[in-house]
C-alpha cells in the first residue's frame, strides 16, 4: 500500500491510497468535508461523497502526469517503472504541480 497527502493551495484535503491489489481510495479529511467553505479539490471528486474508489488511477490525478517525451525522461531519471502511474504522480507532483493541487508521499514507518 502507497499513500499521498493531497494538499489543496498547501492546505490538506485528504488521502490519495493505492491499495495492495492496485485499486485506489480518495478520501477527504473530516474538517474539510464538513466545512462548506473549502472547495473540492476537481469537478471529478466533488464533496457530496467523502471517500471515492477506482480501479485505476482517477483522472484528475492521471492528468497530472507527463506525456511522451517528458515521461520517459523522469521515468529514466528516476528510475520508474513507465507503467506505474501512481510512482510518476509521487515524483511529478510534489514539487511543480499544474493547477493549485500538490501531492506529498506519506513515508511507510
């Protein structure tokens, strides 16, 4: 199991997990489900459910990801797997996210 801290305008939304089978949880945090002020983080994962499923990676996370060229430059780089779009996302989009979404790894203990 992998998880990522998703921050909102480096404010934490939720929890993005790659479960052991491959499958994938988004789950908003309590205070900012609750709280009508703070925004869904995307049109694809709107507030009126606090924990959403999938057996791939859910788009908006997906779109993050570079394409092409680009991609096979970080994989390289980095040492990934081309296929393991969730290890892409971990290394992408923690530090130069496109939008005001980041994710931060969560280091198993």
């Amino acid at each position: 199991m992998r998880q990522a801290r998703i921050l909102f305008r480096d404010e934490e939304a939720g929890i993005l997990t790659q479960l052991d089978d491959g499958s994938f949880t988004f789950r908003y945090h309590d205070t900012w489900y609750s709280d009508p002020s703070r925004p869904a983080i995307s049109l694809t994962l709107p507030k009126d459910r606090q924990e959403y499923h999938s057996n791939n990676l859910f788009p908006f996370f997906f779109h993050m990801l570079p394409e092409g060229s680009n991609k096979q430059m970080v994989c390289q780089k980095h040492r990934l797997d081309q296929d393991d779009a969730f290890g892409l996302l971990l290394t992408v989009a923690q530090i130069d996210p496109i939008g005001a979404v980041r994710v931060i790894q969560i280091k198993a203990s």
